[in-house]
C-alpha cells in the first residue's frame, strides 16, 4: 500500500485499498522517517524540522481513531505555541483543515483532497492545483477562549463523520440517488465553517503553491474505484506550504 501511493507505479490496484488500517501505517511510516532525518540536520534547519515532526506526530495521533475525538482535538488546539502546525482530514467531506499558531494570531486554511473524478480522467498528464484553499486568521484572544474551541472541534468532528447533503447524485433508472464513486463536495468546510471564522477573524493572505498532482481512477468489476492516497496528498502539501 504505502509503495504503490507513495510512488504510484506503472500497474495501479484495479479496485479502492483504503482502509484506516492502511493509512494508519503510511501516517506512522512518514512520522517516523521525520525523527528518523531530524538526527542528520543541524541548526537552524533542525530547529525549525522540530515544527514538522510535532505536526506529523499529531496527524498520527489523530489517524489513530477512524473518526475524530473531540477530546483529542481539543487538546492539540489548545497545546499549540508558536509556530506549530495542525491539521485534520475530514473524510465526509473531502477536505483538509489546517491551523497554524503565529504571534497574536491563528491562521486558519482548509483545501479540497481529492480532484474529482471528471478532472482525474479529463487530464492530459498531470492536474495542476493551488494550495491552500480560503485563509482565515483568528486572534489569539478568540481562539484561547475555551468555548470557541470546544464549539470549533465538535464541528470537525461532526463533519468528520456525516456527509449531510455533500454525497454527490448520479441517474440511474430516471431516479437521483447518491453515489459513492465521486467525491464530495466540500461546500460545508470551504463556506460554511469558512463563513463562520470569518465572523470572528479576517481574510488573510498566505504563500500559496501549485502542485502537479498524479492521481489516476481505475476501476474494474469494483464497487469503487483506485484513488492515490488522501493522506498521501495531505502530507505533502502540508509539508511544503510549511516549509516554503
């Protein structure tokens, strides 16, 4: 699992292989290989690595449970210091958020994980992608406050579990009914909890990056088809807007 999303070789699984317990393993293989290359720089790039292993040991902690913990989210939020980064997948919702602690202030961004399924196959080559997505910043006064975070992570994690009305339709039989082969819409992350922070912080503007994404959708007598790992795609986004 974790060679052929990490490298996505030629012949690609023909059928979906996530499953908690794969991407538990690819989290916990990425977490380690960050200690692991923090014994080999020296200052000041190792101190500014210690960012990158504490958000990788954080996103491990949460892969841990198939569904976010309230109590886990809160805990990361409120031991944030300055220049430490958190991010969370929602997997109902095809959406990734992240907070990154400044002076005085939170940023906050969220960004789509996976492309749809018509922009994969509509491809030439690979898909190009701007990260991350809209921008919050939150003072610090409001995000310490103990109600806010408690309110901010029972969102995420009731997002994190229920898809309300983001299941894509398809046709079949002249009825609509909802499919599973595509992606979600991320509208409740993107705009709703994006409209929400906006009430209490302002729009802020970040270093944004492009991505050349490979990502491929192969499927054959499956219930769902091959998609390249989200946390995959997480990861390295994640890793680049922080280190850039």
């Amino acid at each position: 699992y974790k060679i052929t999303h990490v490298f996505c070789p030629l012949q690609l699984p023909d059928v979906d292989d996530h499953s908690h317990t794969n991407d538990l393993a690819l989290s916990e293989a990425i977490c380690d290989l960050a200690f692991e290359f923090s014994g080999h720089l020296h200052n000041p790039a190792k101190a500014h690595w210690e960012y990158v292993k504490k958000l990788l040991q954080n996103l491990y902690e949460a892969m841990h449970v198939q569904q976010l913990e309230e109590t886990l989210v809160v805990s990361q939020l409120e031991s944030m210091a300055a220049g430490d980064v958190v991010t969370y997948l929602i997997h109902a919702h095809n959406a990734t958020v992240v907070f990154r602690r400044g002076a005085g202030e939170t940023i906050t961004e969220s960004f789509e994980v996976s492309p749809t399924v018509v922009a994969v196959m509509g491809a030439c080559s690979k898909l190009v992608c701007l990260y991350p997505g809209p921008v919050i910043a939150i003072p610090d006064v409001v995000f310490d406050d103990t109600v806010f975070c408690l309110k901010l992570a029972h969102f995420l994690c009731e997002m994190d579990k229920d898809s309300l009305d983001a299941v894509p339709t398809s046709c079949k039989g002249g009825c609509l009914m909802q499919s599973e082969v595509y992606t979600m819409h991320l509208w409740y992350i993107t705009e709703l909890l994006t409209g929400i922070l906006q009430a209490v912080g302002r729009p802020a503007k970040v270093q944004q990056i492009n991505k050349h994404i490979g990502d491929d959708v192969v499927w054959r007598d499956a219930c769902l088809p091959w998609h390249r790992s989200l946390l995959w795609l997480v990861i390295r986004v994640i890793l680049q807007t922080t280190l850039v």
